[in-house]
C-alpha cells in the first residue's frame, strides 16, 4: 500500500529547484536534462505566484 503525500506549492518548488542543481552539476546547466527540470520550476513559480494574487 503507497501512500500519496501532497506537497505544499513551496516543498514542491524546493525539492525542483534541488533537483535541478543536482542535475546541473552532474550534466552542466546548459543540458537538455537541466533546461527541462528548469521550465518545470519555472512552471510551478508561475503557479505560485498566480496563487498569491
């Protein structure tokens, strides 16, 4: 049996914004891995933000 945990909007953008400099440090910040993770964050701050207004 999994349990689903629901992340708050924060947690997930700091557990994206660590994935992505994990990544960049192993694949370089210019990397398709890396630029991927990053428009994922972007995504999310965008979602935070529209949340605030």
């Amino acid at each position: 049996m999994s349990a689903v945990l629901e992340l708050s909007i924060e947690q997930q953008i700091d557990l994206k914004r660590e994935e992505m400099l994990k990544t960049a440090k192993i694949y370089g910040m210019r990397s398709e891995k890396t630029l991927k993770i990053s428009e994922e964050l972007d995504q999310l701050i965008i979602m935070y933000l529209s949340n605030k207004e």
